[in-house]
C-alpha cells in the first residue's frame, strides 16, 4: 500500500483496505461480525483525525487524537482476530497489521508533541 505523507489520505486509505480485504473473507459468522467491528473502527481512526484538524482548542485536539489512537488500536485487535483465523488471506492482513502500527504510533507521537 502506498504511504502518502497527508495523514488524512492515510488514514482514509487504511480503512478503504480494510473494506477490501473484508471483502476476501470467507462469509463465516465470526468474520462477518468481527468485520464489522473492523469497519467501524478502522473509519473512526480517520473520521476522528478529521475532528482533531477541526479543533476547538488545544484540549480539544488532543482529545480528538486520543480516540482516533484508541481507534487506532481496537483496529488492531479486530485484525489479529481476523488475521489468526484466517491464515490463508495473511498477505493481506499482514500489511494491514504493520500499517495500523505506524498509525497508532503517528497519532502517539502528535499527541505526545503536543501535550508537551
């Protein structure tokens, strides 16, 4: 997956890959389910960047950025489930689950710069 620098663009492309490889899953009860919680979060990580952009104040900002964080790494969980129990479609939640770390450590990393 390209890397581009605008972390929105980054963000919105993590979740467009989580739909996709959604998408390849065998229709069992367990990835249907557990794909949904994985669209909901892996959209609320950018969803909630984009609020943190429109903030209200300093406060406001980090609060914003520690959700899309907290989003950040429920996505994970969701996509270890998936990638465990689904070992034949790895090659493509292995790059999710390295792209999900990048991401949460960006988000941590703006917030620790500015809560500093």
């Amino acid at each position: 997956m390209e890397k581009p620098y605008d972390l929105e663009e980054r963000t919105f492309l993590f979740a467009k890959e989580c739909r996709i490889y959604i998408q390849k899953l065998p229709k069992t009860i367990s990835n249907i389910e557990d794909g949904k919680q994985l669209v909901r979060s892996s959209g609320s990580v950018g969803a909630n960047y984009i609020e943190a952009n429109e903030k209200l104040g300093d406060k406001d900002f980090i609060f914003r950025l520690k959700i899309s964080r907290k989003e950040a790494k429920e996505s994970k969980y969701w996509l270890r489930l998936l990638h465990d129990l689904n070992p034949e479609l790895s090659h493509y939640s292995d790059s999710l689950l390295i792209e999900i770390d990048e991401l949460r450590k960006i988000l941590s990393s703006i917030i620790n710069k500015t809560s500093s």
